[in-house]
C-alpha cells in the first residue's frame, strides 16, 4: 500500500480528528508515492528506533509522541531532531505519530489502561466534543437504494456498534429546467413532477465532505438538491482521563501492588497529606491520565474519586490536588504510555493482513526513569 493511502486509513484508525489543538501529529515524514510493507511500532523516535527501523528494513516508524514537535527551521546533520529527520530520509523511511487523538479516542490508550487494571468505567474527566452534522439528499425514487449505499459505504449514518443509521421519506418533488438545462427527467420549458425520497442521517466532520462528494458523484440529476445542519448535541465518548470503579475495594499498599504488577512498573512516587489513615484508607474510585495531567489539576482535585494514577505531573499541582484528600501516584510519563506499542500493534492486526503488511513492536523505544536509593 502506498503511503498516500496508508496514512488515510491510519487517521481513521486512530481517529486523527479528536487531536487536541496543540498537538503535531499525523504523517510528519515520507514520501508519499512510497510502498509500505513494513511498520515499526515504537513509543518514541530516539537514536536507537531509527537504527533498529534501519536494521529491520522498515519502511515506516508508527509513533505514539511525534517526532516533529516544535517547528524545525533547517534539516541538516546536527544534533537532535533534525539529525533524525535526515537519517529517516536518507534511509527511505516514514514517520507518522498518534498522539492525543489516540490517547482520548474511544478504546484508545486511557480505555486501555483502564482495562489493564481492571476497573469498571464511571466516565471522562475531561470530555471532548466532535462536531456533527445532519446530511440531507433528495434522490429519484429509482435511485434511492445506489445513493444510499454510497452514503453509508462513506461514513454516513454510522454511530457506534451500527452503521447505514438513515430516514426515509416519500414524497414528490417538482422542478421546471429552463432552455439550457440537460434534466435527468423531464423535460425543459416544462413544470416537472417526480416521485422521490428523501435520505437523512448523521454525519461526523471527520466524513462530511467525503460524504457530500460522493453523493453528488453518484447522483442522477445534473443538480443535486442536499442540506447540510449542524447539530448541537454534544457526544461525549472521547476525552482526556478515565475514571472507573474496582471490582472489590482494596487497602491502599494491596493496590500499590496491583498497579506495579498489572502495569508492570518498578517504581513509583506517591503523595497524600496527613488527614488519611494510610492502613485503614480502602481504595475504591481510582482516575487514570495518560501522560502529563497538569492541565487537568482543577477536575482532578473536584472529582469524586480515592487516588489517581498520572504520568507526571508537577509538585505544586500534585499538592493542590492531595488537599482535596486524594492519593495521588506518579508512574512517569512513559511508563503510563508504554502500552501504546501494544495496543496500536493489535489495532493494526486485522488492518495489516488484509493490506499484507508487517508490523513489528520495537524493543527499544521506551527507556523507563529510574529511582536511585541509598
């Protein structure tokens, strides 16, 4: 599969249009008219991964953190990002990184987690909002089944567990086509009667325009009638955080146990102020970020939860949020995101033998924080 058209499926498969706004992500390099017949999956792009990449014969490194972050003004042989940049060029290389939007996607990396530790899901600490819309075509009534099917073969009407979600409604439709007019029916000069449907369903933005161009290009008439609203309900199954609920409450040093042996870390940092008992406190609501979670310090000290397991954050957030009488511990950033190479790996599974593609998790991309004690 060309490059080109791998990087169309991999936005879809991680849902590249929930990134958040700062973030940079997608395809960052790499020739798109490229074969690609092999994937390393890595969590980052350091010396080490683009000499294993090199080594393996990769033709493209699938990142959880980009790459290219902050704007690069030259590529040249210099310490650092531009030094990579040129050795993956040079090499024939690929680079493409799913970050927040895999992150917060539905079944992305914080379900993930929240998985690996078993919990039952509660809900999102922070909720993000993809944009909807309500499409609308009037089709011929012979022609009703062929627009639909292309409809829903674009992402039309697919909520969820389901897809080719649409309304119908008959009715009759009346055009009159003036000298220059070429009418699918009818005739010009002439007021003109034509039973017809009309097909609505919800589109997501991600879709739209897809959706719109194709109907238009398998549509009859010379002049497509269609409507387009915004819809203003707000679908919350994405979001930055997870919170959920342990299956049986556990004392605080048990479930300090469970996260070192189910996310299988071997060190850790932990706070909370003085007014909890530590060998009576029972852990039951347990919040889950991903990453950093310093812009997350206000929801995370109001939500009704016991402890919270972040990726880092910094110490004046952590003791805001210990006074609201939680426990908080710190795993580090990429120990909580280590699983991404996991996780993407199997999301491309199914993907990867129908494309005929190989994809290999690298040995090498996370290299975890140590804690020096005396």
């Amino acid at each position: 599969m060309i490059l080109k058209e791998l990087t169309v499926n991999l936005d879809e498969i991680f849902k590249k249009n929930l990134a958040l706004g700062w973030d940079k992500i997608g395809l960052q390099v790499g020739n798109l008219d490229r074969n690609i017949k092999k994937i390393l999956i890595v969590l980052d792009i350091n010396n080490s991964v683009v000499k294993e990449a090199i080594d393996l014969g990769a033709d493209l490194i699938l990142s959880h953190h980009p790459l290219i972050f902050d704007p690069v003004d030259a590529v040249v042989s210099a310490d650092g990002v531009q030094k990579k940049i040129l050795n993956l060029v040079e090499n024939k290389i690929a680079a493409y990184a799913a970050h927040t939007n895999y992150d917060i996607m539905p079944g992305g990396l914080n379900d993930f987690v929240v998985k690996i530790l078993d919990l039952v899901p509660l809900g999102i600490i922070e909720p993000q909002h993809e944009q909807w819309y309500k499409f609308v075509v009037f089709v011929p009534k012979e022609s009703e089944e062929k627009v639909r099917d292309v409809i829903c073969q674009h992402g039309g009407g697919q909520w969820k567990n389901y897809s080719c979600c649409t309304f119908n409604i008959d009715g009759r439709g009346t055009f009159l086509p003036l000298k220059s007019a070429k009418p699918y029916i009818g005739k010009p000069g002439k007021i003109n009667y034509v039973d017809e449907v009309k097909i609505e369903c919800i589109v997501s933005e991600n879709a739209l325009e897809e959706v719109v161009s194709s109907t238009i290009a398998a549509h009859p008439y010379e002049e497509v009638a269609y409507d387009i609203y915004k819809i203003e309900n707000k679908f919350s199954d994405a979001g930055v955080g997870r919170y959920g609920e342990l299956k049986e409450d556990k004392c605080f040093t048990e479930f300090l146990e469970i996260i070192k042996n189910k996310m299988n870390i071997k060190n850790f940092r932990w706070l909370s102020d003085g007014s909890i008992d530590l060998e009576k406190k029972k852990i039951s609501k347990v919040a889950v970020v991903n990453g950093s979670a310093n812009s997350l310090t206000d929801k995370l000290a109001a939500l009704d939860c016991d402890l919270l397991i972040l990726g880092e954050i910094s110490y004046h957030n952590a003791l805001s949020i210990i006074e609201s009488g939680k426990i908080l511990v710190e795993i580090g950033h990429g120990c909580s995101e280590k699983w991404a190479v996991c996780d993407m790996h199997e999301k491309l599974k199914e993907f990867s033998k129908l494309q005929k593609i190989e994809i290999i998790k690298s040995k090498l991309s996370h290299i975890a924080w140590r804690y020096y004690i005396e």
